[in-house]
C-alpha cells in the first residue's frame, strides 16, 4: 500500500485494541499528514483524526482510493 501525506484513510477495528490510544475506533477516518522513515519495516504515521494527531502503523488503518 502506498501512502502518502494528503491520503484518506479509515481506521481498522483493531485500533481499539491500542492501550495507549483512547477512544478511538475502527471506522474513523483521517487524513495523513506525515509518515516515519522509508528505510524500516515499522513505519509509523501521523493521522489526523478529529483534531487529534495519532501514530499508527499502516496495518491499523486502510487507505480511501478516490473513484471517478
């Protein structure tokens, strides 16, 4: 999956699972507004979710694709 900071994305249910995050769910969406480093497989990003910025890896959220 190819994100990118500007992309749609959804959150998964398995968010709901992360301790250190409350009261976030599965089916939120946000928008990426920055992503970790390129060279590692644990790459972190930074989601937007109603004012609120959260870290999460790419396997708890899927992207939007826009369809024309």
């Amino acid at each position: 999956m190819d994100i990118k900071q500007g992309d749609l994305i959804i959150t998964l249910p398995s968010v709901s699972k992360i301790q250190a995050i409350v009261n976030l769910k599965g089916g939120e969406m946000g928008i990426i507004v920055e992503s970790g480093p390129i060279d590692t497989d644990l790459r972190v990003y930074g989601v937007l979710i109603n004012e609120h910025l959260y870290y999460l890896f790419h396997d708890e959220f899927e992207k939007l694709e826009e369809e024309c």
